[in-house]
C-alpha cells in the first residue's frame, strides 16, 4: 500500500549553499548526514551508475522531506537553473504554508527570485520562486483547514 510521498532528491553543485537556503531560510530540520566512498555497490546499484560517491543531507519539515546530494563522483553535468516549467520532467515541489505574503517577502528580502507576488485563486493562494541551484519551489497557502487539499501536519 502507498503511503505517501516520503521526500523528494534534489542534485546540487553547492550542497552547504543548498543546506543553508532549505534548513536557515526555510526553516527545515537536518535529520540525516552522510557520505559514501567510491566501491559503495549499494550506491551505484540503486543509482544506477558505474562508480559513484558523494554526500546526502536529508531536511524534514512537517510530514515530508528534502534530500540533497552532492556527487563527487562521477563529475555532474550543469543543469539549466532557468529551466522553464512547460519542459519535461519534475517541475517543481511545492512547500505549504500559513502566512504565504509574510512568507514572500521574508524570502524575498533574503534574496531568494520569485517569478510573481503571490497570486490569489479563491481557495489557495500561491507563487513560484527558486533555490539557489535554480530548482522551482512553490509556496501555497490553502485558505481553509477544511479544504480537502490541506495536510494533516499531525500525521508523521
């Protein structure tokens, strides 16, 4: 039986610069740090790649997680930290919060870019932003704890 979604990878150049944006300015806690040598087999199995090794910090807000990865090895190509939302694959993730123009300008003042204010749609309020490595974060605002899309942030 699926649960739910438990965290979602991101693959950063600067993993104490990511560190830094989701644990000090988004305020999620660090609950697991690791590095693993070249030769781990288990690494490079699931990873499905010949020869790996780097470091993995976990971040847990609420009832779900960020995992950050630096790779060492092998070396990562760049990625475009423009990369427009319409392109394939994982467009962004999305953080909930209480207070989403308290959260805006915060997070605006700190330097992180947002592509608009937040922008009012009845039962949500919202905006996209990015983090330093230039992946899209969505900030959420759900007006009513009874709407069907809130979370149970009781639920761990």
């Amino acid at each position: 039986m699926i649960r739910g979604i438990h965290h979602t990878a991101i693959s950063t150049v600067d993993l104490e610069r990511s560190i830094r944006f989701y644990r000090d300015l988004l305020g999620f806690e660090e609950v697991m740090d690791f590095s693993w040598p070249e030769g781990t087999k288990n690494m490079n199995a699931t990873h499905a790649l010949k020869e790996t090794s780097g470091r993995v910090v976990l971040l847990k807000a609420g009832n779900s997680m960020i995992e950050l990865f630096q790779y060492a090895t092998p070396t990562p190509m760049q990625a475009d930290a423009s990369r427009r939302l319409c392109d394939h694959g994982i467009t962004h993730f999305c953080i909930d919060v209480d207070d989403i123009d308290a959260e805006y300008e915060r997070l605006k003042a700190a330097g992180m870019s947002f592509h608009c204010p937040p922008v009012d749609y009845g039962t949500v309020k919202t905006t996209y932003g990015r983090d330093p490595d230039g992946n899209v974060i969505e900030l959420q605002e759900i007006k009513s704890p009874d709407d069907p899309l809130a979370l149970d942030i009781n639920r761990t």
